[in-house]
C-alpha cells in the first residue's frame, strides 16, 4: 500500500456548516509579524477575525498559514488581521490583545506553548468575543474559555509511529527528537509514542520543530547514544536535520538509523521515498476551508462541535514520486 487512513473520524458537522459570511479588522499598530487584510475592498459585510499563528518554524506551519490566508479572504467573506508570532508567546499575547482592542468579531490562534494563557483568556472571554483555537490547545485555569478547536490527533500520531515501530523494529534502541517543550505537539505525541513503545526510548531531547536544531540535537545523540539505532522525529523538519547529522558522521539515514517522523510535507515524504526515511505519519496542514466554514457558524451563533479533527495518513516507503509530486504542501 502506499499510504494508510488512520483511525479517526472527522466530525460531521464540517459538512454542514453555514454559509453566513464573516469579516476581521486590521490595526493602525499592528503586533510584530502582522498583516493587515487579504484583500481589500467593502468590508462591511465580512466577518472580521484576528489570527495569531505562532510561527514558521517548519514546512508544516508554512502550508498551514498559506492554506488559512488563501481561504480567509474577503473574496469568501472575511477581513483577516493576521499575526506572526514568531514563536513567542509574548508575541501571542499582545496580538489577541490587539484583537480585542480592534473588537473584532472572532479570534483564532495556534499557542506556542499550552500554558500562560489564564490571564488573556479571561480578558477575551469578558469582552465576548468567541475564541477559536487551531492546531494547538491550551492548559488553563479559565472555565470554558473557547468555542470549538479544529486540528490533528496529536496523541494518536505518536500511537501510529510507535504501532509501526513496534511491528517492525520492537527491539530498536530509540532516540526522541522532541519538538517545542511544552507545547501540544510534543508533549501528547510523546504521550502515544511512549504507551507503544514503552521502555525502548534510550533518550531524548528538543530540536524545537527546527531543521537546524534537530540535526544540532542528533549530533549530540550520537555522542551520547553511540548505540541508538532508531529516530523517531516530532516532525519532519527535525527529521532532516537528523539526516544531515548521520550523514555527517558517516552513517547512512535509514539503513544504519531508522527515521520516523510526524507531519508528511512533501520534503519529507522525498527522504520517504529516498529511503532516507522509514515512516512518515503525516498531519495534515490543509484545512483551511474547514476553519473558514467553522468561523462561519460560530459568527452565526449556530452550535458547534467542542473538537473538530483533522484527518491524516501515514506513509511508508512504497510512496510514489508521482504522489509526492501532486503533493499540495
């Protein structure tokens, strides 16, 4: 097979979502990495949302930015301020304060790390302006403090990577390459992963979701664990940093160290397909539309699901360039 559905269900409601339009405002003192507007135009009709992304740190966080900007635009009934946090949760904070400075309609983000919020969230939430959060959750004190969230089955990646670890090197010696510490991604993937693979993990530590800091991390990997023989990456970013590393030290990715990573952006399925990666259990950054249709009906007060979950696969090396090729991200 070249690649695999996962265990998920997408929840139905997404199908039926209202068509009601939407808009956001932009700022006359925009946060760092902002943008006004997608497009300009009356937009006295649109639904007016602030999104703070947290970052561009990987190839994933690119197609996930360009799939919401290419899809929140006014064409569709939106007047999006977005956001570049660049990583930093002070970033993120002052951006969803300037949202509600600019009384806009919703407020969507994706938070760096899971906790730090109590104090913004209840602002927002006294200002009663619905919250949306995409990709990432949240840790908080604040009762009840967003409408819905729409994003992968962080936890459930890692199950799917320790599943096919477990099946096909059960007595591998593993490194983790972490992602951010303490954000949703790294800490529930690491979560499935472990109740798989239980005590085969020799070590670990964080690359930051970074190419650069994923090989920095191997490369002491390799001094500290000269007997690892398997990698399993939070993302595929960290994945080919790791690759550079082995490479550096003589060792070929794939045969002498197994590599599996997370996220299925098309660099990453090309080491897949290269043999320089084993399995690659994708998350999906695409769902764009599927955000833009759950702002609508939040706009339109209609009720929404609390979780909408993104569906993924997972691939192995059976992949085809010509899939790889048609790859949208």
């Amino acid at each position: 097979m070249r690649h695999s559905k996962l265990g998920r269900i997408a929840v139905a409601a997404i199908a039926t979502l209202s068509l009601a339009t939407l808009t956001a405002c932009g700022s006359d003192d925009p946060a760092p990495g902002s943008t006004g507007a997608t497009s300009g135009g009356d937009k006295g009709g649109n639904i007016k949302v602030g999104f703070s992304q947290l970052g561009a740190e990987s190839g994933w966080r690119t197609a996930n930015t360009e799939s919401i900007k290419a899809n929140l635009t006014a064409e569709n009934g939106f007047d999006l301020t977005f956001v570049d946090a660049q990583q930093k949760q002070e970033n993120q904070i002052k951006a969803l304060r300037d949202f509600i400075d600019q009384d806009v309609d919703i407020i969507a983000f994706s938070p760096v790390i899971e906790t730090g919020w109590d104090e913004v969230l209840q602002d927002i939430k006294d200002a009663e302006i619905p919250l949306v959060l995409v990709d990432r959750t949240v840790d908080t004190t604040v009762e009840d403090p967003y409408v819905t969230w729409i994003g992968a089955d962080f936890t459930q990646e890692g199950r799917t990577a320790g599943e096919w670890v477990k099946k096909n090197h059960p007595d591998a010696k593993i490194f983790e390459l972490q992602g951010t510490m303490g954000s949703g991604a790294q800490t529930n993937r690491q979560e499935g992963f472990r109740e798989v693979i239980g005590d085969n993990v020799i070590g670990e530590a964080s690359g930051n979701f970074t190419r650069a800091e994923g090989k920095a991390a191997v490369e002491g990997a390799l001094a500290a664990y000269p007997d690892m023989d398997l990698i399993f990456a939070h993302n595929d970013d960290m994945g080919l940093g790791a690759v550079e590393a082995l490479e550096a030290a003589g060792k070929k990715p794939g045969v002498d160290v197994k590599i599996v990573t997370v996220d299925g952006v098309r660099d990453g399925l090309q080491a897949l397909h290269d043999g320089k990666f084993n399995y690659v259990v994708e998350c999906n950054p695409a769902f764009g539309n599927q955000l833009a249709d759950l702002l609508r009906s939040v706009k339109a007060g209609e009720t929404v699901p609390k979780e909408t979950i993104v569906i993924d696969e997972a691939f192995d090396q059976t992949i085809t360039q010509e899939f790889i090729d048609a790859r949208t991200f």
